[in-house]
C-alpha cells in the first residue's frame, strides 16, 4: 500500500506518533529496538543475534544489548536453537504482539488526524 505524503506531513505524522509513544504507559524504544523488534515480528523466523546484526548493519554486542532491554519488557524473548545448542533464537512475546499491535493502532489514528495532540 502506497501513501503519498509531503515531506512535512511525514514528519508530523511521525512527531504525532512518537508524542503518542512518549507519553504512554508502554515501554520506550530507540530507533534501533524498534528495527530489531520489527524485523522480528515482521520477517519470517529463524532469527539470531548474528542474522539479526547482519541485516541491521550492526555488531552483535550491539543487538545483545537491545535484546537485553526489549527481553526486560518481555517484548522478545530468547532460547538455545536445540538444533545447535551454540545458538540463540530470538522469539515473538505475547506482550511484544500487543505493543505493536498498540503501535499500528496509534499509528493509524494520528494518520487519519484523529487523537492530534496539544
């Protein structure tokens, strides 16, 4: 689904919904969670530290650290591939659905101008 939008509509769409994040109750991501725990819930499984840091660009430690603070609000969680036990798998959350499920909701509403914000 194509949306046209200005560059100035983008960006208040995109201040909207972070205003929406910033002020609710839920846990509050940088960028790169968010990439990490999007590519999670929106690409096909397997997904491990290292796949994880190839497809972001990034160094392992760097999404070890991520993971340690999304695992924290039971966003993802995390066990040893039982195929090769030298892995770990990264895997979807109940609480980690309903967060971007509350995600795409608050999404929709600020692009169709409902819920603006003082």
């Amino acid at each position: 689904m194509a949306v046209d939008l200005t560059t100035a509509d983008a960006l208040m769409l995109w201040q909207k919904v972070n205003l929406h994040m910033v002020r609710d109750d839920a846990p509050d991501l940088s960028s790169r969670q968010m990439a990490i725990l999007l590519t999670v819930y929106l690409e096909a499984p397997p997904h491990t530290v290292r796949d994880l840091a190839s497809r972001l660009n990034v160094s392992k430690p760097v999404i070890t650290r991520a993971l340690d603070s999304m695992g924290k609000s039971k966003l993802i969680a995390r066990r040893r591939d039982p195929a090769d036990r030298r892995n770990v798998l990264i895997q979807r959350t109940v609480e980690g659905v309903l967060f971007l499920e509350s995600l795409a909701d608050t999404i929709s509403t600020c692009a169709r101008g409902e819920g603006s914000l003082p």
